[in-house]
C-alpha cells in the first residue's frame, strides 16, 4: 500500500524549495545541529512559536535522505523555508482562505492522509511473521539461499552481447565452440585456469581475476549458466554453455548455504507486506463502505 507523501501534501512550499535549492551548499558551516533543550523555541512567526521539539519532529517526517541535511549542513536553509510557509500560511488564514470550502475539503483530505500513513507505519509494526512463519519460509526456500563462487571463461562470436576485445577476430559460432573446447581440454590436462582465464576469457572484468566471478545467488544470473553453476560439485570444470554472451566454462570453488540468522532480515521484509495488506483489509472489511459503481465502474480482472 502506497500513500501520498505527508510531508509534501502539507508543506508544498517546503517541497519545493527542497528540488529547487541545493541540498550541499558551498563553504563552511557547523556539520551538527546545535542542541537545544526540547522546549527552547528555535522559529517565531507573529503568534506562532516553533520549539526545538517541533523542529525534531518536523525534520523526523523528511525522507531520510533529507534528514541529515536539515539537521546539518542545510538547517539555516531548511528554516527559511519553514519561515516562508509560516508567513504565507499566517497571511492566507488573515484573507480567510482556510474558511473556503474546497480548501477545508483538501485539508481534511491531507489530514486524513497523514493519520492514514501512520496507522499503516503502526500497522507494520505490529504484523511481522512470526518465527515459525520465517523458519518456515527458510526451509521450504533453501534452494534460494544457495551461493556458489564460482570462476570461469567466455568465448563470444558474432551477434553475442558481450563487445569484443581490441584487434580480436570475429569468430563464428563454430569457431568460438571449437575453442572452449579445446580450452576446457587444456584445462583438464593439467594448465591452470586462472592463468587461462587471463589470456583469454572475453569476459575482462573477471578474466582479469583470473576467471573469478565471486559468489552467485539463485536469479542473479542468465538462467543457463546459473543452472549449470549450480549443477557443479566444487572444483568441477561445466562443459561448454551457451548464453547471449558466447560459451562459458564455469568452475565452481565452492557452494554454502546462508545460515537461517543470516538471511532472516530479509525473510521477514518478505513476508511483512502481505501481512500488512491483510491487516489493512480487515479494517477495510469492517468499516460501512459504499462506492458508487456508475461512478467508479468495476475493477476487470486481470488476464
């Protein structure tokens, strides 16, 4: 579930200053907020005092990337900003505009968009897996949490993706089998791979490495070489594979599986949305709804 961000649907003038001026000035400044005891009033405005407090808690519902900047080197920024919403706020409530009724409709919309985002923030706390959902998630998932270093060695030949290096020939299909083979031949004779690899795998990057890959996941390759990959005993050579780069030789080093702590940040993130959604739909279901159909038609299912 996606809502409006708050912030911006409050505090528009504060939105845009913040697309609109840099987030890192230039020349020096105080890299910290000076502390301040929660009550000390940090902004007036006419009647309106803003406390350090307040201040915190505005700069809480930034997004994060923000946060650090409006307590650090942008603050004096950040507070002319809220300066100028506060005054434009105040001389818009003097000309009576927050008496208009569309405006009194959008507020109520903003307000109860905010509350909206809350409770949802409250409800993700509160609905996380539970540890027999996540242990069994692990178990019946371990196959995903498989990773394998492995090595190896490209051969491209023309329409491949992989660029060819410089003053290299363009070999045909053909060509560029016959000689993986005869690399895997060489290697299987007793030539190391990594010396190998390094004259003459297409791949640069790795074959600089001396074929190294370094470690793979399931998904995070082209589905051929990860089902060969995968195939491997550790120390074991592939026989020649082919993917829209050119034919590989892939050797696996070695093949571990992340220990159930280790990826249980990332099982829980996993499961919390639907959790999540089915939290908000209860309250959904519970609440007296009506939508009016000739206004709102159907939703069509997907194909």
């Amino acid at each position: 579930m996606t809502f409006f961000r708050s912030l911006c649907l409050l505090a528009p003038l504060v939105c845009l200053t913040a697309q609109t001026v840099p987030l890192v000035q230039p020349g020096p400044g105080p890299a910290v907020m000076n502390a301040a005891p929660p009550d000390t009033v940090v902004i007036a405005v006419d009647d309106m005092k803003l406390t350090a407090a307040d201040f915190d808690r505005i700069v809480d519902s930034l997004p994060q990337q923000l946060q650090a900047q409006a307590r650090g080197p942008n603050r004096t920024q950040f507070a002319n900003n809220l300066v100028q919403m506060f005054v434009l706020a105040g001389e818009a409530k003097r000309q009576k505009m927050d008496q208009d009724p569309n405006f009194q409709m959008l507020a109520k919309f903003q307000t109860d968009n905010m509350l909206a985002t809350h409770m949802a923030s409250e409800l993700n706390k509160s609905n996380k897996p539970d540890e027999a959902a996540v242990r069994k998630y692990y178990d019946d998932h371990k196959d995903d949490f498989i990773q394998a270093k492995v090595s190896h060695i490209l051969v491209r030949f023309q329409g491949t993706q992989a660029p060819a290096r410089a003053g290299q020939k363009d070999l045909t299909e053909a060509e560029a089998l016959a000689k993986i083979q005869d690399l895997r031949k060489r290697i299987e004779g007793g030539e190391d791979f990594g010396v190998i690899a390094k004259a003459e795998s297409d791949d640069i990057n790795s074959g600089a490495k001396g074929g190294d890959l370094g470690t793979i996941t399931h998904g995070q390759t082209v589905p051929a070489f990860e089902q060969a990959a995968f195939a491997l005993k550790p120390g074991e050579l592939s026989d020649p594979v082919k993917t829209q780069f050119g034919y590989h030789i892939i050797k696996l080093v070695s093949l571990d599986a992340n220990s159930f702590d280790a990826v249980r940040p990332d099982i829980e993130k996993q499961l919390t949305p639907p959790l999540l959604q089915k939290a908000i739909q209860d309250l959904v279901k519970k609440a007296v709804v009506t939508v009016n159909p000739a206004f709102f038609p159907p939703i069509e299912p997907a194909k």
